[in-house]
C-alpha cells in the first residue's frame, strides 16, 4: 500500500472523473490521498471530498500564487476550515519566486500568517517552494526555533522537494521530511536521483502533485493518484530495496506526518 501525500483531486482537470481515477488508485494499491488546497475555494472543495471518500483527505491553505486573498476574513475561515473533520494540515503554502504570481512580501506575510494558524492548531504544515529555498529556509528556521518542542512531530513536509542536501538536512533538524514526487522518474533528473539515493527513508514520503508533474513515461500527460507507484519504484531502485519495503516505510511516514492511526 502506498500513499499519495500531495494531489488536487479537487481541481477541474478531475471533475469528468473523479471517482474512476479514485478507483483506479485503489486498484493500484493507493490507501490514502491528501488534497492540498490552494486558495479559499480549493480549501473548501478538498474538505468536501475528504467528507465524501473515506481514502481522501484534506489540507487547507493558500498557496503562494493567491497571497493576496488571505485578508483577514480568509483567515477566519481557514481557521474554522481547518478543524473540520479529516483536515490533517494547513498546505500548501509558502513562496513561489519561479512564477512570482504575488508580490514577494503578500508571500511572505501569507506563509507566515498560515505557520502561525498550524502552530496555534497544532497541524503539520505542507510547504511549497519553488526558486524560494534562501528565504523558505529563514522563515522555518525561526518558526521553528519560535515553536520550540512544543509541537507535534513531524512539524510538516516539503512538498515537491527541490534544494539540496543541506536543505533536507535542516528540514530534519526543523522536523520535517520530504516529499518526492514524478520528477524523480525523469531521464535527466540525476540530481535529484542522486540526492532521493543518498536522504534516509524515515524522512520520506511520496506524492504525485496530480495533476502536475506526471512520472515517467507520462510526463507531459495529466498526472494521477495511481502513478506514485511509479515514483515508488523509482525510489525503490535507487535504495536498492523491494517496492513493498518503500512502501512500508513511506507509509508509515505518511500516516505520522498527517497523524492518521
Ligand atoms: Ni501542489
């Protein structure tokens, strides 16, 4: 059984079929999903589906994309969202200098704003970073030195890792692990292979970020649940050990980061 930590099932791409593609990663052994959300609505459409499917459940959040969304009414309700039943984290959040969509200081407010609501609630927080890892680092380290042991463990997941190892390296110390999804299957994802071969499994999850970023050989297609089994082999490769071992190890991962028994 593996588990698929980060996928917007809610999005549009899914609405002519949602259920197929839940019952084609059931068929391939997918025991939960998480869906992240992404803005207000999105939020609110993942805690609908994590009501309506006992194998999904949800995250609320704004990404980086909509920082300027997150007034103060927003946070109100994300607040109230948040301790809807099923809602394991606030995700996906954080900073985007790649796409830049929002000014970089609504950024920065936006993600701290929403650390703060995770901390004061006590839920893991899923990190999107994308050519921000300098500022991303700075912003947890002192979120984390703020919040001190008082918070469960794991503080959260660096979704669709991309630094190096000295960046996963503090993730851990910060109490976080990582997420590794589609583009370790790439044929010129060396790197990244070489960093996913070298990182300890007791930090790592899988994920697929449906529907974005599709493994090999479906890159370019719409991504599903379903094929973070690829990833899954990927890994399993790279570690030299049996899928089943990734994926006994990655789900219990996957059932401490999000608290699920
Ligand atoms: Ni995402």
């Amino acid at each position: 059984m593996l588990v698929d930590t980060h996928c917007h099932l809610d999005f549009p791409h899914f609405d002519a079929d949602r259920e197929v593609t839940l019952e084609r990663a059931r068929g391939a052994g997918i025991e939960f999903i998480v869906n992240p959300g992404s803005d207000m609505e999105s939020s609110r459409r993942a805690v609908s589906l994590a009501g309506n499917y006992p194998d999904v459940y949800a995250a609320v959040g704004i990404h980086p994309h909509n920082a300027l969304s997150l007034d103060a009414a927003a946070l109100t309700e994300l607040r109230a969202l948040a301790q809807s039943p099923k809602v394991v984290a606030i995700g996906e959040i954080g900073l985007d200098y790649y796409r830049d969509l929002s000014p970089r200081a609504a950024q920065e407010e936006a993600f701290r704003l929403q650390l703060d609501l995770a901390a004061e609630l006590d839920k893991p927080v899923i990190i999107h970073d994308r050519d921000a890892h300098a500022d991303v680092a700075r912003i947890l380290e002192e979120w984390s030195n703020a919040r001190g042991s008082k918070g469960g463990w794991p503080a959260g997941v660096l979704h669709a890792f991309s630094g190096d190892r000295e960046l996963a390296e503090a993730g851990f110390r910060w109490g976080f692990m990582v997420a590794i999804g589609g583009p370790l299957t790439f044929q010129n994802a060396r790197r990244l292979q070489g960093l996913a071969r070298e990182l300890p499994l007791i930090h790592l999850v899988v994920e697929t970020d449906a529907p974005y970023l599709s493994p090999h050989p479906y890159r370019g297609q719409r991504n599903e649940p379903a094929r973070v089994t690829l990833v899954a082999e990927t890994l399993a490769a790279l570690h030299g050990l049996p899928l089943a071992e990734i994926a006994r190890q990655t789900t219990t991962n996957a059932r401490r980061l999000f608290r699920i028994k």
